[in-house]
C-alpha cells in the first residue's frame, strides 16, 4: 500500500489538519463543557457541592493544572517521541480522564479525572500546532492554525448548546452524556494521526533527512529532487546546525546565562512566544468561557435556562465572527490583529463594568436596562477575542521559536496559558461573589496593556518562513523591535524572497547529494579562510568558529555525514 494512502500535497496536509483540528475541537469543547455542568442540579447534589462556590472554581480550575503538567511534559516528551506519538500518548491519557470523570460520584473521583484529561489535552495542545506548521506551506499556515483555533471555538459552541439541550432532560444523564460525548473526537484522533506523516523538521533533527525530503516533496507534491524541495532541506538543515552550535542548556536558560550562544535570541524568543499565551488568558476569555452561565446568573440577575441559552447563542456569535480571522491573518499581520482586538475588548470590559456597577446600585431606576445592554456587550468581547485573540497566540510561539526550540517553546507557551488559565478560573467564582462590578476593572486594565506590550516588543511573523525568523533574529536582536520596518512589516521582506528565488534556480538542476556537497564545500571553504588570515597575526585568538571548521576538517557531522569530499 502506498504511504498516506496515496495521497500527496493539499490532500495530505488536508488530513493533517484534520487531526490537527480535531485535538482542537476536542480542546474547546472541554473547555465549554464543565461550565454547563456546574450550574446543574444533579450534578451539584451528586458531588455534594451545593453552596460550595471555592470548591466548585477548584474542581473546574484543576483540570488547567493538568494541562499545565501536560504541556511541561511535553518539552521533554515532544522532542523524544516525535509529534505524531505525542498526540497519540496525550489522546489515550484523555481518554482515561474522561471515563474517570463519566464515572464520578464523588468531588475526588472527579478532580482526579480532570487532572488526568488535562495532562493528556496539555499534552496535544503543545504539540498539534507545532505539527500543523512544520508540514504547511508558508502561505497556508497561519490560515490553517486559525482554522485549527475555530473549530476549538466550534468545540466550545457544541459544548454550550449540549448541556442546554441536556438540562431539559434532567438526572445524571443532564450532566454525564455531555461529558462522555468528549469520545467521539478521541475516535477521530485515534482513526487519522497513525497513518499520517511526521514532521519533516523533526526527523531532520533526529538525523533522517532522506525521510524528510520525501515527506517534504509529498506535501508540495513534487518530485524530490526538484529544486524547491532541495532548497527546504538544505534551509532546515542550515537551522539545525546551527542551533546545535548555538543552542543553551536549560539551566542557563533559567539563570538568563546565554554567554556566546545567544545570538539567536533563545530566551527572549521564548519569552515573546510564552507572553501572547499568557495575554490571551489575561485579557478575561476564561471569566466567561467557563462561567458564562455563572456570570449572567450572578452579575445580570437572569434564570438558569435564559441563562444557558444566551451562553449557546453568544457562542455560535462567536463562532462566525471568529471566521474573520481566517482570511485576514496573513493580509492584516500578527501584530495588528493582536493589537486592534486588544483595544476593542478593553473598551468592551469597561462598559460591561459601568452597566454593572449600575445594575448592582441599589435604588438605581433602571436595572433591567442596564443588566439587558451589558449582555450585548459581553456579545462584542467575543466578537473581538475571536478576530484577534483566539488563534493567534497559538500560531505565534510555533513560529517565533528557533527549529531546536519550537517544540520546547510552543509546550512553554502552553504551559504558560494553563497555569494562567488555572489562576483565572480559580479566582472568578470569588471573584465575581465578592468584588462583583469591580471585578471586570481588572480585565479592562489588562487589556488596555497589551496595545503598547505588541507594539513595541512583538515582531511581525505572517508571510515569513520559519527559516526567515531565524534569519531575523541573527540580524536583528533589538528588544524594542517597532523601529525596523522590515520586523514589523506583514509582508516578506523583498531581500528574503529574492534569496529564496536564487536558491531555487540554483537547486533546480542540482541532485540531493550535489547539493550537500556544494554546501559542505562552502562552509569549510569560509572556516579555512578564516583561519588562514588568523595564522597572519599570531597575536589573535582563534574564534570558536575557526575551532569548530578544524574539527570538521577531521569528521563532518550531521547533517552531512553522509556525504564525502
């Protein structure tokens, strides 16, 4: 039977993102789903949680801390086992916390399952758009993540409307079969990512460049040995090597120690990918997305099932704006969707505070009104986060990363969203209960920081490869990146796609082994010149450079070691 079925290009990186998208369809409707079934009856009474708000927030809340052990584990996990397997592992660790959790009756049972869900969903989340954007084309893959980040709100959207239908029917089955339903996407998981390829970059880190280059030519449908597909496999072989050169140890990492290495920017690369999930999650997604229900009953005054309902309806709005960003984030840029969706959920957070504050005046004429329009208001920061925020810190960590780094970044990144998340969703419940209208100041003020935050720190990453962010950071390694226009721009810059142009043509009649010839050729051309001019002036110390092409004169390694001069 032929590999993947037969198919090649579009098709293949179709049913990529079919897994991809289904480990985050699966992501949102966790997500959704526990904020149904908390304000339900049978639920609260089975697990002894009546009148017991900080229990509640730390049932919901645990499940993040599994999430983040998940996302921790896969730094380490991710880069040994690959991405394919790494799915696999986290899909079969949900699998284990959702029949746990269709189980409980007890609070125990229960946070032990959600713990466990998490680990495995911390797990797929760090790794599935790491796997999307190392087998998509350049011009397809930020619309392909935002897609993966929709169908997360899809999720989401099911969630909603699952446990509003459910509440109808009443007993453990109100609040059990929507969190069995969770299954079916473990199902579809289970059915596509075996059969699919691994990332061409991780097998050419792991030394298996003939795989790779074949996987590389089946998703652009090419011969492989057609100058395009050589030109991929000597540029992600240029980045391996050089971060093996250049990578830090973990330790130094922590201490801030990147002494001669820190040429690419590892910490703060990581730092930038890191803080736009932190953002998402401090810009207030989570005080609604898992108590939207809580939130309309307790700060809008209104009934459980008008209650619900509006939560469904609010995320089918969400849903369709959300469609916004597919076809805008390489036109518009990373920069300015984060940026233009900051400001707007600010000024969403500020009057859904005043409409509050009003709404829990007492004496104030005019309750019912002001109740009524905070809720259109709660509609718009959906409308905003969705265009903006949904996909994007997703996408970013996955590019921002240097090759060595962007399965450690994008599980750091994720680590950072949950354990936010965790801090969000366990102070919501008091939050709401004890400081009520002032709550939502703390989400205006955020938001409103992370405007100046984008601009002036976050480099533009649309329309680049992931070689060109590399690249970028070799040249440029300013902290205050606004001034560059060629950082900040959403388009390539015209010296990257020339080099690119040249690189094909010079590849197009060239075979894989020529190539790695005529690349080993030149380097060890560039490290003898360097130490033939050394060798004038008896004075100057040898560069580590200059060290390094001695030994390479000796034994080359990977990833040419294949090839003999």
């Amino acid at each position: 039977m032929k590999p993947y079925f037969g198919l090649k290009g579009g098709w293949l990186t179709f049913w990529v993102t079919v897994a991809c998208a289904t480990d985050m369809t699966l992501f949102g409707y966790d997500q959704g789903v526990f904020g149904g079934v908390i304000v339900t009856d049978d639920f609260l009474q089975t697990l002894n949680l009546v009148g017991r708000t900080g229990l509640v927030g730390t049932v919901t809340a645990l499940y993040d801390i599994g999430c983040f052990v998940g996302a921790i584990a896969a730094v380490v996990i991710g880069e040994y086992l690959g991405r394919k397997k790494t799915i696999l592992l986290g899909t079969t660790i949900m699998t284990i916390g959702a029949i746990i959790q269709i189980s409980a009756f007890s609070v125990g049972q229960m946070i032990a399952g959600r713990i466990i869900a998490g680990i495995g969903n911390g797990l797929n989340t760090s790794t599935a758009p790491v796997w999307q954007s190392e087998t998509s084309k350049v011009s397809w893959r930020g619309k392909l993540v935002v897609i993966e980040m929709i169908l997360n709100i899809a999720g989401f959207s099911l969630s909603n409307w699952m446990t509003y239908g459910f509440s109808f029917v009443g007993g453990a089955v109100s609040w059990r079969f929507p969190l069995a339903f969770q299954l079916i996407f473990i199902i579809i998981l289970y059915a596509t990512t075996p059969w699919l390829p691994e990332s061409p970059r991780w097998l050419v880190a792991h030394g298996d460049t003939e795989q790779a280059t074949q996987i590389i030519a089946d998703l652009e449908n090419l011969d492989i040995q057609d100058g395009y597909v050589i030109t991929e496999i000597k540029e992600i072989q240029y980045a391996v090597q050089y971060e093996r050169e250049n990578s830090v140890r973990w330790r130094d990492l922590v201490r801030g120690r990147t002494g001669d290495r820190g040429g690419t920017c590892t910490l703060r690369r990581l730092a930038l990918g890191a803080g736009t999930q932190a953002m998402q999650q401090l810009s207030g997604i989570n005080v609604t997305s898992y108590y939207l229900p809580t939130v309309l009953i307790q700060s809008v005054g209104l009934s459980n099932t008008m209650a619900r309902l509006l939560a469904a309806c609010n995320s089918v709005s969400y849903l369709l704006f959300s469609l916004i960003g597919i076809p805008n984030v390489e036109r518009w840029g990373r920069r300015k969707m984060m940026m233009y969706a900051a400001a707007g959920q600010s000024a969403c957070y500020l009057i859904i505070t005043v409409l509050i504050h009003f709404n829990e005046k007492p004496g104030y004429p005019h309750q019912q009104e002001v109740a009524s329009a905070s809720i259109a208001f709660f509609f718009l920061y959906y409308v905003f986060f969705g265009i903006g925020w949904q996909g994007v810190p997703w996408l970013y960590p996955t590019e921002i990363n240097s090759l060595s780094m962007r399965t450690k970044g994008a599980a750091i990144g994720t680590a950072s969203n949950w354990i936010f998340n965790f801090m969000v969703v366990e102070i919501t419940p008091l939050g709401i209960q004890n400081l009520q209208w002032r709550f939502y100041i703390i989400w205006t003020i955020f938001n409103a920081a992370f405007i100046p935050i984008v601009y002036f720190l976050y480099p533009e990453t649309a329309d680049r490869s992931l070689e060109d962010i590399d690249r970028l950071f070799r040249e440029n390694q300013s902290i205050l990146i606004f001034t560059d226009k060629e950082a900040i721009s959403p388009h390539r810059p015209r010296r990257y796609v020339e080099h690119e142009k040249e690189e094909v043509r010079r590849n197009s009649s060239t075979t894989p082994e020529e190539a790695a010839n005529a690349a080993r050729l030149a380097v060890l051309e560039k490290l003898n010149t360097e130490d033939a001019e050394l060798e004038q002036d008896e004075n100057v110390e040898p560069t580590e450079t200059a060290k390094e092409g001695r030994k390479l004169n000796i034994k080359w390694k990977a990833p040419f070691r294949n090839t003999d001069v």
